[in-house]
C-alpha cells in the first residue's frame, strides 16, 4: 500500500509517498481503508522530530481517520466489513489502509463526508478525555479555554456550552475573540490587550475558574494558578508557550485544586506499514 513516510525530522518537503506493507488487524482490531486523514498541530511537530511516538506504535504520520472496515481481526466483531468508521490512532493513519483497536472507532454521522468526519476524532475524544473526564467539568461550572480559537479550543467551547457550563477563553486577536463568542464563549480576553487573569476574577467576583483547559503553560501558568477556583481543576494538554513553570505548591494547597495533564497519542494505536506487528 501506499503511505506517507518521513525521510527526516524537518520542513514538509522531507516528505514522501512510499510503497509499504498493508498492516493487518489483530486481536480486537480492525482494518480501515482510509478514505481522509486528519492533519493536526502534533503531526507537524513529529514531523518536526519533537514529537516522537509512543513505544511500538508507527513512525508514520497521522492520528486520526475516517473511512471503512476492510478487515476484521479476532475480536473485531464489534464492526461490520464496510461500515463507515473514524476515529483516532497513535500513527500510520496517512496511509491506505490502517489497523485500529475496534474500541476507539465511532461511526460516521449519516450524511458527514470522509474529509469532514476525519477531523472529528482527535479534537473531540481530546476534549472529552481532559475537560469532562480528567477535569469532570459539570453544567453549571465555569470552563476557561486557553487558545480558545484552535481546533481544540471550538470544540471545547462547542461542547462546555452545549452541556450547561459557562465559558470563557483567551485569544490573540479581535477576530478569534468574536469567533469564540459566536460559538457560546460569555468572556474572551485577547491575551495581547488585557490581563486574562484579572479580567476573569473580577467577572467573577474573585471566586474565579472551576475548570481550566491549557495548552499554553510557560510565563501563562502563574496567571492561570492565580485564576483557578477552590478545588478547581486544571488540565494541560501542551507547553506551546513553554514547558517550565513556577508553581506556589501553598497556593496549590490552599485552594485544593488539582494540577493534572495528559497526551492522547499514548492513549490508542495505529500500526502502520514500518511496523506492520505493532502491539
């Protein structure tokens, strides 16, 4: 089969379509003739070589497909040959067929194309695995999105509303503040223009925020802990303005809030044609 393969961490040019062994579904899994790949911010930086996958998972890029069962492996019953899947995976989804774990697909919504539910997958499980599981965001509670104009941000913003909590998000400029705003988002604060963190205590009378999903941390992350409610909740899903931080563990303790984070390429798997036995 045909995949993408990466000669070398760098520029997109050190990119090439390249002949490979078609992987096959085993225990629990089945085969996904890819009919649309999702591309995201993590794609680019393995591609960078700062991102590197899991252990035994694929080298080749792509975390999230959509497409139909070709195959299924012992266990896989849980699909049916040519039904119309996506989900995401750890690797290998930039390729013709790709062997997923029968758990982590969804199936396609009636009448949404291939390219569309391709970009469902890695924003949405994102997004539910960190604000409703890891943070146990409740309606009535308070969300702050960090970058709230990304895909990731939407989605979080989309959802949080949906659910009955209310909203708030940073941005970097007027447009993606009015875009926030129109998906449900009360308060957006253009990070380049005001103090979020004061701007969001004063909004709520100094109780601050239940929840906050990050993925800035950096020279934000005092701010942010500054910001956080009593037994808040805050979940990092990347270090875009820096890994290090400082923390005031006593300001940690006094509020009882719970620091936590995760990454959701370790999560699933994906075999791909460079590691056709993957487990």
């Amino acid at each position: 089969m045909k995949h993408v393969a990466l000669r070398a961490p760098g520029q997109s040019g050190g990119l090439d379509i390249t002949q490979g062994p078609r992987p096959k579904a085993e225990a629990s899994e089945v085969l996904v003739r890819v009919h649309a790949a999702g591309v995201n911010r993590p794609d680019i930086i393995q591609r960078l070589g700062n991102y590197p996958p899991p252990p035994r998972a694929s080298d080749s890029l792509g975390l999230e497909v959509a497409g139909e069962i070709a195959a299924l492996g012992k266990g896989g019953e849980g699909g049916s040959l040519g039904g119309r899947v996506c989900g995401p995976v750890t690797g290998g989804g930039c390729a013709d067929y790709v062997a997923v774990p029968v758990s982590q697909l969804l199936p396609v919504p009636k009448g949404m194309d291939s390219v569309t539910a391709a970009a469902i997958p890695e924003t949405y499980f994102t997004v539910w695995t960190n604000v409703f599981q890891s943070g146990a965001l409740k309606a009535g509670e308070s969300l702050l999105v960090h970058g709230g104009a990304s895909g990731i941000g939407t989605t979080a913003i989309t959802l949080a509303h949906a659910l009955g909590s209310t909203v708030c998000a940073t941005v970097s400029s007027a447009e993606k503040a009015q875009g926030c705003r129109d998906l449900g988002a009360v308060e957006v604060v253009d990070c380049n223009t005001g103090n979020f963190a004061d701007r969001l205590l004063e909004m709520t009378g100094g109780r601050g925020v239940d929840v906050i999903l990050d993925m800035r941390a950096g020279p934000f992350f005092a701010d942010t802990m500054r910001l956080i409610a009593t037994r808040g909740r805050l979940v990092h899903i990347a270090s875009l303005a820096g890994r290090e931080v400082t923390l005031d563990i006593s300001q940690m303790m006094r509020k009882r809030a719970i620091v936590t984070g995760s990454t959701l390429h370790a999560l699933g798997r994906g075999k791909g044609p460079d590691r056709p036995g993957a487990a």
